[in-house]
C-alpha cells in the first residue's frame, strides 16, 4: 500500500505535483474515516447533514416558484407546451441551477441541496423537452417521448458534471418512460400510468416493468461492488438505483402470482423470503423495503383478505432489521463461492 512517504517520493521526481499529493493523503484519510464511522451490518444512508440544509431546501424551493412565476408573468408557457421563449427561459433556468449546483454540491458537498437542485433541474428539463417538442411540432405521445429524452439527456450530463447520487434515479426513470412513450405510440402499451397497476403480469408493459428492474438492478450491483466499503458517491448512487429496480421488478412478479388463485399470496411470500435473500446477500435493506413495501401496497389494495400477509410481512421486516448482520453473515458462510461474492460488502466471522 502507498503511504505518505512514497507521495514525497513521487513529488521529489516529478510524478506528481504537491497539491495532487496532498489531495491524495487528504482522500485517504476521509475515506479511512468514513470507514471508521460505519458499523458492521450497517447500510450507510444521509439525506441531509443538518437542519441548515433544509433550511436552504426551503429557500431554493421558494426562489424556484419565484422564478417560474416570473417567468410565467414574461411569456413563458411553464405549464403547457411553449416556443422559443420557453426555450429561453428553460435554457436560463437550467444555468442558474448548474451555478447554485456547483456551489452547494461542488463546494460544500451538501446533501439535501444537492438533491432539490437536481429535481429542479429534472423539471426544468421537461419544459425544455416540450417546448422544443411544440416547436418541432409534435404532439401527445412524440411530445412525450422527446421531453423524457430531454430529462435523461440533461440528467446524464448533470451526473457525469455534478456526481449527484440521486441523478441515477431520475435518468432510470426517464429511461423507462422514454421506451413506454415510443411502444406506446406503436400501440404496444396503454398510453397512461395507470395501465401499471392493472396490468396482468404478462402483458407487454409487465415484461418492460420486469426486464428494466433487471437492468437496473444488475447497474446498482455494478456500483456496489466499484465500493463494497461503501464510503463514496458510486454506493449511495447504487442505493437510488435498487430503490428503482425493486418496485419494477415487484410489479410484475406480484401481481402475476395474486392473479393466480388461492394459493397466489402463499406464492408471494416465499417470492418476497427470496427478495430477502437477495437484499441479505447484496447488504442493502434498500431493495427489500422499496420492494416489499410496493408489495404490501398491492395486497391491501387489490385484495380484502390480506390481514395475515402483511402481519407476517410486518414481522419480517422487524425480525430482519433486528437480526440482519448475524443473518447475513450466516448466510454468506452458508454459499459456495461465486463471481462477485469477493467484491460484496465484508460480513461478520461465525467464530
């Protein structure tokens, strides 16, 4: 391992200057002490740092609905299809949005800030995206498609500029309605959300729900293993990205099995004991609670009869939160080695 005097020694014949040296030592012991900070069998997860940052999430969110009133009172068409001024002004805002961006999220590395910006910046996309769709003349669903594509083409460049965690979600996000839009206007998918909550479970919008979880979620392992410890931005980006992947790969997989009889909700409870599993071995509660919680919402919704499921999901989830580190490290020990199980977050020894 490079210590310190091996950085004097690089600076000393020019393989580095000293402010890279001194960047270096300075990340290597934040990370140490990131490391330090977190305990065994916990999921590190900070939405905010202190009060200050919602105070300032506050008063970002109140000078965004200024601006967009003025914006509305000069000629803008914020909530409907606009031209050339909306374009205007949409190309404005997202500057003055990148500016604050840099100052709260480049300089002082704040959280919540961080993440209203990039809301803000998704919003401001989508008017973008429609205005340039009403001056290209487009209508309903190629309107859509293109604002979606706007969002997920901003949001890439806003990523891979700012490194804001929650930026995943949102591109995912965009991702996923951009191919509805288009299949939609092939006839393929019903044109509005709610074909999401009726579908069978094996129609053409249960396979893309089901296969874009998959993609998602195979994403969000690839950045949890970039950092198994889990003390930079790649894990708290593989995070909102399980968060996206559990509710679509639930959606179908649940509403498949309470269509399938009587014996459906049984089938649904050794489909969410293999959720757990998977969550268990990943480390991350994240995919288990989205998912399962989407879950439960679908059994009290759809179903009368739905008392013993969600008391048993209760218990569940109470008994793993209690449990999770000496679960997880039994049954880590339990598998024969794998691709990837090296590249997991470490687990407890049995001994």
């Amino acid at each position: 391992m490079i210590d310190a005097q091996d950085l004097r020694a690089a600076v000393q014949r020019g393989l580095i200057t000293e402010s890279q040296a001194a960047g270096l030592i300075g990340l290597a012991e934040a990370r140490r002490q990131a490391v330090a900070r977190v305990e065994p069998g916990e999921e590190p997860f900070v939405l905010f740092k202190g009060f200050n940052e919602i105070f300032i999430v506050i008063g970002l969110s109140i000078l965004f609905m200024g601006w967009t009133g003025i914006a509305t009172i000069l000629g803008a068409e914020i909530f409907s299809p606009g031209g050339l001024d909306t374009v205007l002004v949409a190309a404005v805002t997202l500057g003055g949005l990148a500016a604050a961006q840099r100052y709260f999220t480049l300089t002082r590395r704040m959280i919540a800030p961080s993440i209203a910006l990039a809301i803000m910046s998704a919003l401001t996309a989508w008017v973008l995206g429609l205005a340039l769709a009403d001056l290209a003349g487009l209508q309903a669903l190629s309107a859509s498609a293109l604002s979606w594509a706007a969002i997920a083409g901003i949001m890439w460049g806003h990523y891979r500029t700012f490194r804001v965690p929650f930026d995943a979600a949102i591109i995912a996000t965009a991702v996923f309605c951009f191919v509805w839009s288009l299949l939609a206007m092939g006839g393929i998918l019903p044109e509005t959300g709610m074909g999401l909550l009726h579908m069978s479970g094996s129609g053409p919008l249960s396979v893309l729900s089901f296969v874009f979880g998959l993609l998602v979620f195979a994403l969000a392992l690839r950045f949890d293993m970039s950092d198994p410890l889990r003390v930079s931005t790649r894990s708290t980006t593989g995070f909102w990205l399980h968060v996206t992947a559990a509710p679509a790969i639930v959606n179908t997989t649940a509403l498949y099995l309470l269509a399938s009889g009587q014996g459906g909700q049984i089938f649904l409870l050794v489909f969410l004991l293999a959720i757990a599993a998977v969550a268990l071995v990943i480390d991350r509660r994240s995919f288990l609670v989205s998912g399962a919680g989407y879950a439960v919402w679908l059994v009290f919704t759809l179903f009368d009869s739905s008392a013993l499921v969600i008391l048993f999901l209760g218990f569940a989830l109470v008994f793993l939160g209690a449990q999770w580190d000496r679960l997880r490290s039994a049954l880590m020990h339990a598998l024969p080695e794998f691709p990837g199980k090296d590249r997991l977050p470490p687990y407890m020894s049995t001994t």
